[in-house]
C-alpha cells in the first residue's frame, strides 16, 4: 500500500516534531545538570540524616523536602548505612553515616562547574 502524498508530509512533521522534542530535553537536561547534582547531594544528606540520626524511617523523609524536589529519588544501604538519591540517568549522590561526624557526602566526583556571576546593572 503506498502512501499518498499528504500522508508522507503528515509521517515526516510528526517525525520532526518528535525528534525536535528529544533534542529539547536533552538540551535541557544538559543545563538543569549543575542544580541536580546540587539538589541529589542535598537530598541525600537530608535523607541521611532523617534516617540515620532521626531514626526514621526512608518513606518519611521526603517530608524534610524543599519545594521542587519531587523528582528525586531516596534509596537506603543498611550495611553501609548510606542513602543515595538520585535523579534517574542524570544525577546521583550518595551520603554516609559516620558516629563521630554524623551524615558526610562522598566525594563528588563529576565535572566543576564554573559559577558566572552576573555584572552589576545599574
């Protein structure tokens, strides 16, 4: 069965829309990456902290939230007495308990970003 002429106008729009909606996302995913890995470290050491000091359970945690953290994922290693939050395929930061120093991030291991600040408008 061919395709009439409308029809293959109408595949080929659909299939640009399509990809120009991944290109998108990823663009956008690649300038969000600094805030998540901010937000992932942050989260893990409020979860750390929740569950470790607060004697807490994980699903509780979420509470101690800021606004906007919706996305990120809690998970708990009890022999390590870690937790991990994560945004998937994008961010992922780690927290351990220690008795003496409390929750302490592992060391991040991504790329630096550089901080822009903006000049002065008067």
């Amino acid at each position: 069965m061919a395709l009439t002429g409308k029809a293959r106008v109408a595949i080929w729009s659909v299939l640009a829309i399509v990809i120009a909606l991944i290109a998108a996302a990823l663009l956008y995913a690649r300038a969000m990456r600094p805030q998540l890995d901010l937000a992932t470290g942050y989260a893990a050491r409020v979860g750390c902290a929740c569950r470790y000091i607060g004697n807490r359970p994980l699903k509780d945690c979420r509470k101690d939230f800021e606004p906007g953290m919706e996305a990120i994922h809690l998970s708990e290693n009890a022999a390590e007495k870690s937790v991990t939050a994560s945004v998937p395929f994008l961010a992922t930061r780690t927290a351990r308990f220690d008795s003496l120093l409390g929750c302490q991030p592992e060391t991040f291991k991504g790329k630096a970003y550089e901080i822009r600040r903006q000049a002065d408008v008067r």
